[in-house]
C-alpha cells in the first residue's frame, strides 16, 4: 500500500512512501536557475493524453511565482513593496509534449530585462534529459492597484541578470492577427476563471483558446504556440473567440475580445498535412 505522507504546492512538495519517487525544487549554484520535478497528472491532460496548453501555461507561470517564492520574493513581500508581475507573452516549442504519468523537470531562469518588461525562459525535460519544449516569456511590472506599468530598472530586490543563454523557440513577440477572421465561440468570464489578482487567471485564456478550436484542429501535431495578453478580462465579460487558418502554411491566429476591446492573441503552428 503506498501512503501520501504531504501535498501542498504544485512543485516539489508530494513525498510517497512505498518506493516511489520523491519530487525536488532547487536552485543550481549560480542562485537563479530553479528546477522543480514533477509528475504528467491524468487532470493535467486532454483527449490525447498529453500535456493541455492550458496546464502548460499554469505550470510555467507557477514554476516563475515559486522560484522568486525561494528567493525571498513572495506575492506577499512584492505587494509589500507595491508591485505585482503580470505576465505579458509566452511563446513555446514542442519537441514532444509530455505525456500522462510522465516523470519531468521544469527549469526556469530570468534573462536580462528590458526596458519595460522582465524576460524569463523555460525548459522542461524527461526523466532521461530528453528535452520536450522549450519557452519564453515577458512579464510587465506593475502598480498593484493602479495598474501603471512601472520600468524594470526600478525593481531593486534582486539583482538582474547579465546574460543570456539561447533558446529553441519564438520569440514571444507581438502576434498580429487580421480582420478576416470568423468568429469560433464565446463564453462568458466566471468566478473558477478568476485568480488572486481580481482578473482571469492567465492560463485559462489557454483554456478558451483550445475551446474555440474547430474540431478538425483540435489533434493537429503543435510545433509552437504563443500567445500575447492584451488586456484584463474581468468577471462577467461576455468573451468571443475569432480565428483565422492558414492550412497551406500550418498556421492559426486567435484573438479573444470583450466589449472592451482585444484581451488575448495567440498563435498555433502545425506541421501541415
């Protein structure tokens, strides 16, 4: 019999008895690149019993709040300090999506900052060092209440980053979808869409997009993905889904929009039939 001796993060924090294995958050010794082992659960998973877009947005936002926990930056000492990071573009590439019950690591470390936008990237691993995607992000500094978008220079409670490393993805630039899209779906924004910050949690906008997919795209073999976020979408907002397809080049282009204009932009590429 094998008893769950704690669970408590997502990250590092589930001990089994019993012969399995024991899931570990560290940081190398340069005091920046963080790892955390984990496990491919059956509820992070779709139909093809791979990883969910969604879940990988989740799980590369939350790996991001957790090394800066470790560091000494919690939620609760940046609001402390009036600031919250919100993240603003992710883009991704998939060597192979992780499966259901798989065994990988998740490593994040920051990049040299911007101006206006902090960058973090992203590689996540098999059991046996396979790597399996790839990652990007930019994150906005912001007045927690009002919004203002605050220059990175002015984050001082940590020292930045000098260099940077190369990576096997996009850059997680601007996505530019056109006017001839066609309208996929809409939902309305609910209370479970909502995270501490008052707005959509950014991993669900993962979750409309995969919604909105026609079906014919719902299996396509994923290289990429990126997405932009454009503007908070709040409780209540009625939000529609447009796409537009390019079969020919193995593309898609999404935008999510309330009455309050663009909330969300992403991209999907796929290797053409």
């Amino acid at each position: 019999m094998i008893s769950v001796v704690a669970l408590t993060d997502t990250f590092g924090k589930m001990f089994y008895t019993g012969g399995m294995d024991t899931f570990r958050l560290w940081h190398d010794d340069d005091g920046c690149t963080f790892h955390a082992e984990t496990n491919v659960y059956f509820s992070q998973c779709g139909k093809d019993r791979q990883l969910s877009l969604h879940e990988l947005l989740k799980i590369t936002s939350d790996i991001a709040v957790e090394d800066y926990r470790e560091r000494g930056l919690s939620r609760e000492v940046l609001l402390e300090h009036n600031l919250a990071i919100l993240v603003s573009r992710c883009a991704f590439r998939f060597h192979r999506l992780p499966r259901e019950n798989e065994h990988i690591t998740v490593t994040t470390w920051e990049e040299p900052p911007e101006a206006l936008q902090l960058r973090r990237a992203y590689r996540i691993t098999a059991a046996d060092g396979t790597p399996l995607v790839s990652g990007m992000s930019t994150w906005l500094l912001v007045n927690p209440v009002s919004r203002r978008i605050i220059p990175t220079k002015q984050f001082t409670l940590r020292t930045p980053p000098a260099a940077a490393r190369e990576h096997d993805c996009l850059e997680p630039g601007k996505i530019i979808v056109p006017d001839d899209c066609r309208r996929l779906g809409g939902r309305t924004v609910g209370w479970s869409d909502l995270d501490a910050n008052g707005h959509t949690n950014n991993s669900r906008y993962g979750a409309f997009l995969e919604d909105a997919l026609p079906e014919a795209y719902r299996e396509k073999a994923f290289t990429d993905f990126r997405i932009n976020y454009s503007k908070e979408a709040v409780l209540g907002q009625e939000l529609s889904v447009w796409g537009h397809f390019d079969d020919a080049a193995g593309r898609i282009l999404l935008k999510g929009a309330t009455e309050s204009g663009s909330s969300f932009e992403g991209e999907l590429l796929y290797r053409p039939d």
